[in-house]
C-alpha cells in the first residue's frame, strides 16, 4: 500500500491498531499486509542511507522487524504511529547485527551480516553504524524520533507531525536541531555526517 493509501484502508488500519492495543493479539498480524508496501519502502530507505547497497533485500529486514514487533507490545494509534515504530524496530533489528558481528570481530569492517541464516554483503563499517546508533540514542527523544521517521522511515513532515502528535513546524524544528546536533556529535567522533538532506 503506497503512502497515499485511500481513507477506508487507512481506518481499517486505525481500527486494527486499537484493536491491538485492547489486547486482540492477532490484531498485528492483520495490520502487516495492509501497510506491507509502506513497510518495505521504509526498509528500502534504511538500507540505501545507511549501507548504500542493495544486495540486502528489504523483504528480509521487514521480516526481522516482523519478528521483533509480533514479539513486543505495540501500541501504535494510526498507521503513521506504527510505521515510525516499525523504523525504530528495523534500525533495532541492524544495530543488533552490527553489535553481534562487532563482537565476532571478524576483520573489522561489516563485509557480510547474517539475517535469517542468508549473507547480506554490505559496505558500511560497523564502527559509523554503532556511532550513528549511539548518536541517536543521546537526542532529545522527540528528535530522535523525528530522524528516525524522516531518514529512516522516508516519512514526510504531515505524516511524522501526525504519527507523533505535534504540528509541522515542530517537526521541522526538531529536524533542524537533531540534524545540527547530530553533525557535531559525528564529527567529534571522527565520521562525516550522514543526515544529508533527503
């Protein structure tokens, strides 16, 4: 379902999602085909920002963030709220494999990540994606959820202003911030700043 998704799916998404949050546990599961397409588009977001290279396959990083939401409580009011929690889940579902490969300490840069058994060849060394994590981590948390939306997710300002329950000139102004913010934090660390404008 593309981003400009017609009104009744969006309310079916809607009705969905306070389904879940009532406690219907398949709820979730329902929820997926139905935004399955914006989903991989964030997917597809992440890993061309973040590793430049499309020898991963989106599927399979919507399929770990699956995994990891299916698992948690989630308590997403729209489907902007739950595609912004979804972001957070797949940037999760990366840190935790560069974390897992950092500690193997297998030559040092990220030549080869293992998801659900299969090699993604990637080429992005995991010390800049750890950076980035930790960054990220240190934000303001409303900012941190605006990089998230916006860099990760492709997100545009109405629908991260919608998903976060604040207007657009507040997102724009986060944006600002964290993008300033995080550009000094990087530096100092040694890497270049990787929020370029989208």
């Amino acid at each position: 379902m593309p981003v400009g998704s017609s009104t009744a799916r969006t309310g079916e998404v809607t009705h969905l999602l306070r389904a879940a949050r009532g406690g219907d546990a398949s709820a979730i599961d329902r929820v997926v085909p139905l935004v399955y397409d914006d989903l991989r588009r964030v997917a597809r977001r992440q890993l061309g920002r973040v590793f430049g290279s499309q020898s991963v396959r989106p599927t399979e990083l919507v399929h770990e963030a699956y995994v990891k939401l299916s698992a948690g409580d989630v308590a997403a009011v729209d489907r902007g709220h739950f595609l912004s929690i979804a972001a957070r889940a797949m940037r999760q579902v990366l840190v935790d494999e560069a974390r897992h490969h950092r500690a193997a300490k297998r030559g040092g840069g990220w030549k080869q990540a293992t998801l659900s058994g299969k090699h993604w060849v990637v080429d992005v060394d995991v010390d800049e994606l750890l950076t980035l994590n930790d960054a990220l981590d240190e934000l303001d948390p409303r900012q941190r959820q605006v990089v998230e939306c916006r860099f990760f997710g492709g997100m545009e300002e109405s629908e991260i202003a919608e998903a976060l329950g604040v207007n657009e000139r507040t997102v724009r102004r986060d944006w600002v911030k964290a993008r300033a913010w995080l550009y000094r934090a990087l530096a100092e660390r040694g890497f270049q700043n990787v929020l370029s404008e989208p």
